[in-house]
C-alpha cells in the first residue's frame, strides 16, 4: 500500500474534472439554446375593465 491512495485520489480527481467539464458544457448549450424566441406574452390586464 505505497502509493495506492494516491492512485484512487488521482483517479478521482480525474473523473471530477471530466465530469465538471461536461456538466459545464452542457449548461452553456442550454443557456444558448432560444427556449421561446419569438414568443409574445398575451397582456393579461388587456382584456379586464
């Protein structure tokens, strides 16, 4: 058992750092992404007197 901890934390800070990296990428895409472009609200109050 020399180095062995090292090796797991080693591979896990690996796994951390890809797994970050991906979530971070996918958030972007979904920020970019134009949920409702082009969409007009219709004026709740418009119609009420």
């Amino acid at each position: 058992m020399d180095n062995t901890i090292y090796y797991i934390l080693g591979a896990l800070a690996i796994i951390f750092v890809l797994l970050s990296t991906f979530n971070k990428r996918r958030s972007r895409k979904r920020k970019e992404r134009k949920f409702m472009d082009g969409y007009n609200r219709k004026d709740r109050n418009k119609g009420t007197s």
